[in-house]
C-alpha cells in the first residue's frame, strides 16, 4: 500500500476538496502551506513523496474506526463521512442491505461510470457512488418525500447527484451500475423494466432469508441472467449481476 505526500498552499487544499472531497492526513502546517498525505493520488498534482506502508500500519488503519463522544464523532482522516438526514425517507445506512449494497458499490464501481439508484430513499447510496469515484448518478423513487430527503443529503454532502420523482419505466436511459434496494414484491412487478437499465453491472438487494433469494434467483435465470456475487448479513442478502445479457 502506497501513501502520497504533498506540499500545497492551503487555498489550494481547499478548492481541491471543494471539487472533490479526499480522505487526507494532514502531517504539518507553515507559512500558509499544509503537507497532506493521502493514500490515493490527488489528480493532475505530483507529490513530494510516495511512501510505501508496512501490514503493521495496514492493521492498525483498519481497525481505527470513528469514536462517539457526547454530540462529537472522532474519526481518522481517510475515512469518508456521510452525513444522512433520513427526515421520512428509508435509508439511513444502518440497515443490512444498504451496507451490502455499499460493499458491491466499492466492489463494481469503476471512476467515472453513471449510476442508477432504484428506490433512492434518503439517497444514501447515491452519495456513497458518487464519492467513491462515479460520473453522472441518477436516483429515483416515487415517493415526493423520498427526493426531497435525497436532494437535502446530497447538498448535506457537497455532491451533485440527480433526485428525480420516477419508477424504472420513466427511465429512457441506461447506465454502467445500478443499485436496487427494493423489495421481493417490488422485484415482481419491476425487474423487467430494471433490467434494460444497466450496461455492466447491476446489484439487487432487499432479498430476506434464503426463500426470497432462491427465487429472485431463479427469476434472474428465467431472464438470461444469473449472479457473480452474493452477500448475507443477518439473513439479507444482495445480488450482484455481471455484464447485461451474460
């Protein structure tokens, strides 16, 4: 592992993280200047050094985690916050399938893709691909209270994502990734108009206990399509989808 170390002015550090926020470790500060190191490349900037990181310092990033104390949380720098005011909308982060879905998202996004959100809710996995490298990011439901909460959290988190009030029907475009985090029902009635929206690769979550699964499993096979991943957690389970068609 590789950590990059950089002397910029301060005004420079800020307008990058204004463009694009970074998790980054600032080492030192003077005369206006901060020396920062980041464990990805800052784009089109050279660093003064790349360092390599010994396991031992792997592990223990690892397992630094962020801290609660009264109203404050306490964090290392090269976690990313997200910062998600729910209001009446599904979707905080804390249920099983939203972080499965975040595991795939980390897993199948490469920079720069577009990304469909199916069933937004508070937006949460629109943000998380939109900063963990994505282009364009659509998230849509049907619910008016669901894109108000979404827009609100993507202003929340300095992100620029679409929120628009629609089912995948009223969706005329495709996209490299898409998330769903739905419902078995909701799969039922919708996996039809889903599936023509995704180029590449697509993740499908919602699916409770292995009967559920065994049967989106079986509609996946029913439409050409089978999964190249599959995550459990707490008997949730999400699916992950190679290339349409294939």
């Amino acid at each position: 592992m590789k950590r990059f170390i950089y002397r910029l002015p301060e005004l420079k550090l800020g307008e990058i993280l204004a463009e694009e926020p970074a998790p980054l470790e600032v080492l030192k500060r003077e005369d206006q200047e901060v020396i920062v190191a980041t464990y990805t490349p800052l784009k089109d900037l050279k660093p003064i050094r790349v360092e390599e990181v010994s396991e031992d310092w792997q592990r223990w990033r690892e397992s630094f985690g962020p801290v609660e104390v009264e109203e404050f949380v306490i964090m290392p720098p090269w976690k990313v916050p997200i910062f998600i005011n729910p209001g009446m909308a599904f979707g905080t982060g804390l249920h099983p399938t939203t972080k499965l879905c975040i595991k795939l998202v980390r897993e199948y996004l490469k920079e720069g893709e577009s990304v469909l959100d199916v069933g937004t809710g508070s937006g949460i996995l629109s943000i998380v691909a939109k900063k963990a490298g994505a282009g364009r990011v659509l998230g849509i439901d049907i619910s008016e209270e669901a894109i108000r909460s979404c827009r609100e959290n993507a202003e929340l988190n300095c992100v620029s994502i679409e929120c628009r009030l629609a089912g995948p029907s009223d969706v005329e475009e495709s996209f490299d990734l898409i998330v769903a985090n739905l419902e078995l029902p909701i799969f039922r009635k919708e996996l039809d108009n889903i599936i023509p929206l995704f180029k590449r690769r697509a993740i499908f979550s919602g699916l409770y206990r292995r009967e559920e699964l065994k049967e989106f499993l079986k509609m996946l096979e029913q439409r050409g399509m089978k999964a190249d991943r599959i995550l459990e957690d707490q008997d949730w389970f999400c699916v992950g989808v190679g290339d349409a068609g294939n």
